[in-house]
C-alpha cells in the first residue's frame, strides 16, 4: 500500500505574487517575520516555502536574517528505549 502524497500548501495573500517582484522594506520585514515564528513553531522549509511562495533557499535566508538557527536536517530523533533482557 502507497503513502498518500503530502499536501501541497497555497500562498497565503499577504505573499502571492511578492516573490519575483523588489520587496519593500515592511514587505520583507513582514516576511522575516512570519517565517520566523513559523519555522520556530515547527514549520518545515518545505511548508513555509509553499506557503510564502518561495524556494527553501528564500527561506533560508530569511530565517537567518531574522537570527533563528536552523534545526538539523531529516526528523527529530526519539529516545533510545532501553535494552530488553
């Protein structure tokens, strides 16, 4: 049996069509911003792309223009179980 396939994300409003154009500075800052407490609540690159519009290196960016360090790549790790015997 497949995995269903994720779901793709539409723009939000505040950024469709914002991504090919000259930002102004407050749409930027406003950018910043949303994938700042976005990516800090959980978000993947991957959502907040599809979400922005924009690549995951935009993202990237962004992220580090707002001073928030990455997390690791691939999925969180979880506790060792401890060994049966």
């Amino acid at each position: 049996m497949p995995y269903p396939s994720r779901p793709f994300l539409s723009p939000l409003p505040q950024f469709a069509d914002t991504a090919g154009v000259r930002q102004s500075p407050a749409q930027r800052a406003a950018l910043i911003e949303f994938v700042s407490r976005e990516y800090t609540a959980g978000r993947s690159l991957r959502e907040l792309g599809q979400l922005t519009g924009r690549t995951q290196s935009a993202i990237r960016r962004a992220l580090d223009q707002g001073g928030v360090s990455r997390r690791p790549p691939g999925a969180p790790k979880t506790a060792a179980a401890p060994p049966s015997q």
